[in-house]
C-alpha cells in the first residue's frame, strides 16, 4: 500500500462533516516538517458530527484505523498513510463509514 504519511496536523473529517483529530499525543519519535508521524497506535475523536438516523442522532464519535502492510513503523506502530483503511464509529461502536482526509503531509511519501 502507498501513500502521504499523516501527521499530527493532518485534517480529518467523518462522511458526515465531522472533524477527526488526535485524543492521544503522538510521539515526537519521527516529526514531519515539525509535526510528529500518525501511527495507529493514536486515538482519534470526532467532534461535530450532525449523522441522524431515523431522526435520532448517531454522530461519529470516534476513528479506528486498520495496521496497513507497508512495514514502516513508529516505535513499533504502523504509520498512517493517506490510504490507511478506517472507520468512524458512533458511540455504540456502528461503523458508519471512513473518515475523508482533507489534507495529508505531501512531502513524504511511502511506496
């Protein structure tokens, strides 16, 4: 899988219009034009989710990212590329589709 490299500052969004941002600090093991590299040992949160579903709201509340095969890793956790596979959650945990990336470190790339 190849992609740009996510970074703390990347913008991520919900299906829905929501945004995605860290709950954990990355570490600052590898930093990214000052900005430490996304692994999927980080949690993310989603704030401002408007999803309903038959009326009743069901906003996005969270990200989970799935380990991708590139093999580059930071202090043992895969990184996030732009092509990493995810989903937002609500809060029972319902997929409710993947998170957009608006924005990703396009000075790093990984092939």
């Amino acid at each position: 899988m190849s992609g740009s490299l996510l970074d703390a500052g990347a913008l991520i969004g919900c299906p829905h219009g929501g945004r995605a941002s860290t709950a954990t600090t990355p570490a600052a093991a590898v930093l990214v034009d000052g900005r430490a590299a996304a692994t999927a040992a980080h949690s993310y949160v989603v704030t401002g989710c408007p999803h309903t579903v038959d009326g009743v709201p069901s906003p996005c509340v969270a990200v989970r990212w799935s380990a991708d095969g590139t093999g580059v890793t930071v202090d043992g956790a895969p990184v996030l590329l732009d092509t990493s596979a995810a989903q937002c959650l609500s809060a029972a945990f319902v997929p409710q589709g993947p998170p957009v990336v608006q924005d990703a470190q396009r000075k790093v790339t990984v092939r």
